[in-house]
C-alpha cells in the first residue's frame, strides 16, 4: 500500500472512472502474509421491511470450529440502480466462540427487482486460547419467556466470573430472536453499566423485540477487562 500511494500521489479509496493508477514494480523482499480469515458458515439473508421503505438484512455467521474468531466482518455487495455499491458489516461482539453463531446486521434499499446480495468474509481472525483481554464469563439462571404475540421476549439472569478470573470492565451480551425456520427475525445487545469482580454474579434483565414472530433466542456473553 505504502509503494502504491508513493507511485500515486493524491490517490484516494474513491475512484473514478477512467482514472490511470501506477502499479509499482514489487520489492525483492518478501511482505509478511495477511492472515487468512477463518472458515464461517453464512446463512441466507433474512429482511423484513420498514415502515420507512427501507429493510432491515441479517446476515448470520456461524463459526462451525473449535477456535475463537476475533473480528467477524463481511463485504456485502449489493446493486443499487445502475451502480454497484458495498457495506462493511462487523459482528455486535467482538469475539464468536466456537460452535456458535451471531447476526451481522444493517439496513438497506427495498431492490425493485428483489434482493441480491453478494458477501464475503474480509475478516475472521483465530484468537489465541491464552489471550488475556477476553474472559471466562458464563452466563446463569437463565429464563426468556416469549409473549403470546411471538413478537416480544423477556430475557433475564446472571453473569458470573470465576474466582480465577481478572475484573471485567465490559460485558455484552447478544442476544438473537430466531424463528420456527431458523431465520434471524431480531437482535438486541445489552452492555452492562457496572464492572464485575472475580467471584461475583451480575443479574440482567432486558427485553427484545422482532420482526417476524419468534421461536428461540439465542444468547452470547463477551466480558473484557
């Protein structure tokens, strides 16, 4: 990038057509390798209209490994009149453990012709296991009670850490309305207002609305120091 912009002076992201860009001949040494995302499964998207003719798109990501993924994010390109056009969408949290998945999220255009999105994973990093930012907490007593409507859910209980555990500053937690065919029709994330000693639990309480009525909700908890 640094021999790119050297070779181009003024050069920014926004390109033009027509515009000439020098390609610089590559050095001899050898550039350090960009990490290559790990493997997610992505579900079809899943939208739902608003009352502002605009529709709000999930984009679930599952991370079918054993291993931590750290920053989750997808291009997701789209065609909007005549020109191509791209978003850049990061998971609610920053972590997504193993076996487990979360809903990338953003709102679009209602597409005269329906929707036709094309997505792709830019990042996707393994978190090493010993990686002190990120901490054990676990999440109990749980109850999430969904309104006759199915539209609707109340979701409470606790956020523990062990004694082991460094004092959490930040606690997120995701928490994802599915319906009977597994789409995501809803999404909220709750963050916590107090730190959380080592030994402690932490109750919570929160609600969480949908688009479509709901059959589960799934939970995710993200505490860091």
């Amino acid at each position: 990038m640094d021999d790119l912009l050297l070779a181009n002076p003024g050069l920014t992201s926004l390109l033009q057509p027509g515009q000439v860009i020098s390609i610089p001949a590559p050095r001899a040494q050898t550039a350090p390798a960009t990490p290559t995302p790990a493997p997610l499964r992505m579900a079809s998207p899943a939208c739902y209209p608003r009352p502002d003719q605009t529709q709000t798109c999930f984009f679930v990501l599952e991370n079918p490994g054993a291993e931590t993924l750290e920053n989750v994010a997808i291009q997701v390109a789209f065609a909007d009149g005549d020109s191509v056009r791209t978003r850049l969408l990061f998971l609610p949290l920053d972590i997504l453990p193993p076996h487990s998945r979360m809903p990338a999220f953003d709102t679009f255009p209602i597409f005269a012709q329906g929707n036709a999105f094309e997505v792709y994973v830019l990042s996707a990093l393994r978190l090493s296991p010993d990686d002190p930012r990120y901490l054990p907490a676990t999440l109990h007593r749980l109850q999430i009670v969904i309104a006759p409507s199915e539209r609707f859910a109340s979701v409470s209980g606790e956020v523990y850490l062990p004694p082991s555990s460094a004092a959490a500053s930040l606690i997120w937690i995701a928490a994802t309305a599915y319906d009977s065919l597994d789409r995501a029709v809803g999404f909220r994330r709750w963050e916590a207002n107090t730190p959380l000693a080592p030994g402690e639990h932490l109750p919570f309480q929160f609600s969480l609305g949908s688009f479509a009525p709901m059959a589960r909700v799934e939970l995710l908890v993200e505490a860091r120091r």
